[in-house]
C-alpha cells in the first residue's frame, strides 16, 4: 500500500512540474492601442511602456517571448485557454481578478480620472452625472468603477481606449473614466484632445483600482510567477527600469506619480 501511494505521488507531482509552463519560450499578450503603454508604431511594430517593459523583463531571464496582441476584454480568456502565457498589458491587480489569475508583483502604478470638454462645468458625482454618457474600457477597472460609482449615468463600453476618445470628440459622449497616463499622453497632450482636461477627483480607492499594474498568469503557473517578480526587481535595480521610465515619462510612474500630471478642475 505505502509503496503504490509513493508512486501516486511521484506521478502527482512529475503532472505538477509538467503543466508549468516552459518560462524559456513564453507567449505574452499586449494590446497595441493604449498608448503610450502599448500601441503599434509608424512602421507597424509594437511600441510603448509595456512593450519595452515586456522586452526587458524577457531578456533578464534569458527568455524567448513572443509578443501576441490581444484586445484587453480577451487576456483572461485568452490566458486560462492557454493561447498566451502571460500578460503585460496594464492589468491592475484587483482582488477580483485574482479569483481567476495570478499576478506578479506590480510594476507601475497610477489612479484613474474623469476626462470631459474643459468647460463643460460638470459636476463629478452620482448626481452630478445623472443622465450622462460617461465612455470606459470594457471590463477594464475603470468600466467597474464608473459602473458602481455612477449609477444614473449610460455606461459606454469600448473594446480600445482609442475608440472611447474619438466617440467623445465626435460628440457621444459627456465624458469618460480612464487611466490618468492614458488620458494625458494619449489623448489631452494630442491635436484630438484640445480642448477637454481633467474634471474633478483622482480615483484610486483599491477596491476598484487594485494595488498597481502586475504581469498575469494562470495560478498553476507559479513558478514563472515568481521569476517575473525577480526580473522585476532585477530591472528595477539595474537601471533597465528606469531607462525606459524615462523614455516615456518625466515622473516616478511605479507609484503613484501620475496624480500630479494634471490639476483637478473645481466646479
């Protein structure tokens, strides 16, 4: 009996080392359309933070990674169907998607704002936007805060950030709920922007907006887990890190820096 329970574990365990996944050869799901974090460049190649970040972290543990782009309402799915590996794509680490996946540590982190026309006078609260077309990511942190937080608004949802700004510059939207980095560099610093800022508060409650931006893979893969956490810390202490924070960004973008990109407008 002991001797045919050994071998149940031995078989038991060598399945567990068998379905982590090969941390050598690992597929990693970006987005490109989410600048500056992600986007395709002029000469159609993916650029952007995550982009370099991905780069980085593949080459410090010595990895051959395949970039594959998804849109953001499919790397979960994607991920538990085990059609990428992991994904670094400014997914924030909720306690809601840590039901379903597992997360590095984080490696930036930045709040959430509520971006309108600059004169529009809007007021940033439950009633205040009652009967607004208020714009998010689908499933994205943003699309669940707006969602809880505005009630009486029409939540718009759109698979690319990038759509979510055209729609609210051609007029269909009263305003939209994004990343604070995401507004600033890629809409409000562009010729698309002019005209429209930041309204109201800085959101980061962790409930909604988690505890930074972490890498994310399927629980059984604990292991790479771990070695993406160590590449991080390992490019954070090298200077690989922040070479390329500094190619993007003139603040301290792993915490939460971003707050200050632009003042709040009072009503």
């Amino acid at each position: 009996m002991n001797k045919l329970l050994g071998l149940l574990l031995t078989f038991l365990m060598s399945f567990v080392v068998n379905a982590q996944v090969d941390s050598k050869k690992l597929r990693i799901g970006v987005e490109g359309a989410y600048p500056p974090f992600s986007q395709m460049g002029a000469d159609g190649k993916l650029v952007g933070f995550d982009i370099d970040i991905a780069n980085a972290i593949c080459k410090e543990m010595k990895a051959d990674c395949t970039l594959v782009t998804q849109d953001f309402d499919g790397m979960i799915p994607g991920l538990l169907a085990k059609k990428i590996d992991a994904v670094i794509a400014s997914m924030s680490i909720t306690e809601e998607r840590k039901r379903s996946v597992d997360f590095s540590e984080k490696y930036y982190q930045t709040p959430g704002r509520f971006v309108a026309k600059a004169d529009s006078k809007l007021e940033v609260t439950t009633e205040g936007l009652k009967g607004k077309r208020i714009g998010v990511q689908r499933t994205s942190i943003h699309d669940r805060f707006a969602s809880a937080s505005f009630p009486k608004s029409e939540i718009v949802r759109y698979g690319k950030q990038d759509d979510v700004f055209l729609d609210m510059t051609a007029g269909r939207l009263d305003g939209a709920v994004v990343d604070s980095i995401a507004a600033a560099q890629g809409f409000l610093k562009t010729a698309g922007g002019r005209g429209y800022g930041f309204i109201g508060p800085v959101f980061n409650d962790p409930k909604f907006f988690g505890v930074g931006a972490g890498i994310a893979v399927r629980k059984s893969d604990t292991e790479l887990r771990d070695q993406l956490s160590a590449a991080i810390k390992a490019i954070r202490s090298n200077g690989a890190y922040k070479k390329i924070q500094d190619k993007y960004f003139d603040f301290d973008v792993y915490t939460d820096g971003a707050a200050a990109i632009a003042p709040s407008k009072k009503k």
